[in-house]
C-alpha cells in the first residue's frame, strides 16, 4: 500500500513510514519536516502535503 497518495501523507502511517525510528520521535521528525518546507499540514485534516510527491498531471477544474 502506498503511503503517500496524491503527496499526501497521513499521520495514521507515521509509524509505518518511519518504523525504523522510536516512536518518540516521530512527531519531532514530523514537526522538523515542516520546519524545512519537506511538508506542509493540511489543517483538520490529519495529513501532511508533500510536495515533492504530488502527481504531475494537474486536476481537471
């Protein structure tokens, strides 16, 4: 299972995506992320954007 849809990563999978680390630390990795422009939360919505895998094609508005 993918867990960056549409470059969005769920903060439900954070553990999966870095199980190699404590868990302690995953909502300071998170955190630090953001902090460098990696992600960006998306408010009330319990996901992070990153930008770096959103799909090239842009949506039909």
């Amino acid at each position: 299972m993918c867990m960056f849809q549409e470059g969005r990563l769920k903060h439900s999978d954070i553990g999966e995506v870095w199980s190699g680390y404590n868990k302690g630390l995953h909502d300071w990795l998170l955190r630090l992320t953001e902090e460098f422009d990696l992600t960006f939360e998306l408010p009330d919505q319990g996901v992070n954007l990153v930008p770096c895998l959103l799909p090239e094609t842009r949506p039909k508005v």
